[in-house]
C-alpha cells in the first residue's frame, strides 16, 4: 500500500467513525519526540492516529473490524486509536 492509497483508506475510516487524524506523517526527530517506536510507520506516511472528541469513540469490534476491511491495523492508545497498514 502506497501512502496515498493509505490516505485513501484513512479518509474512509474517519469518515465511517466521525474521527478525525490528529497525527500523520512524522519526521524521526518528531517521532522520537513523541514517543513513537523507532521504525515506526509514521516516519513512512503508513500510520496515523485518529482522535474522535467530541464524537465517542466507535466501539473497538466496530472499529477493527472496518479498519480490517479497509486493510489496515487498528491499535486503540487511550484517548486515541492508532491505525497502520497490515
């Protein structure tokens, strides 16, 4: 999967669970930042968090499984979920 057919399939997502992407691409330096894992598929435009406030957030089941049909990987993160290809 390319980053723009990532997008693609992120836009699906947010627009089915009224999320919204509040983390995307990263730089290492930011990523490191923030915490993220040092190959994380941030830093190659493959994953993105999605916040939901003010909307709840879709029931886990629900989520993973549309998230499953769009080909990616959902990781609920507390306040967020973390969404990268398979």
């Amino acid at each position: 999967m390319t980053p723009i057919d990532f997008g693609s399939c992120l836009i699906a997502y947010c627009a089915w669970s009224r999320g919204s992407v509040t983390s995307w691409g990263r730089s290492s330096e930011r990523n490191a930042t923030v915490g993220g894992h040092k190959d994380s598929y941030h830093q190659i435009w493959l994953a993105a968090d999605v916040g939901y406030h003010p909307n709840p957030k879709p029931p886990l089941a629900q989520a993973r499984k549309r998230a499953s049909q769009l080909g990616l990987k959902l990781i609920r993160e507390g306040d967020h979920d973390h969404l990268q290809v398979v």
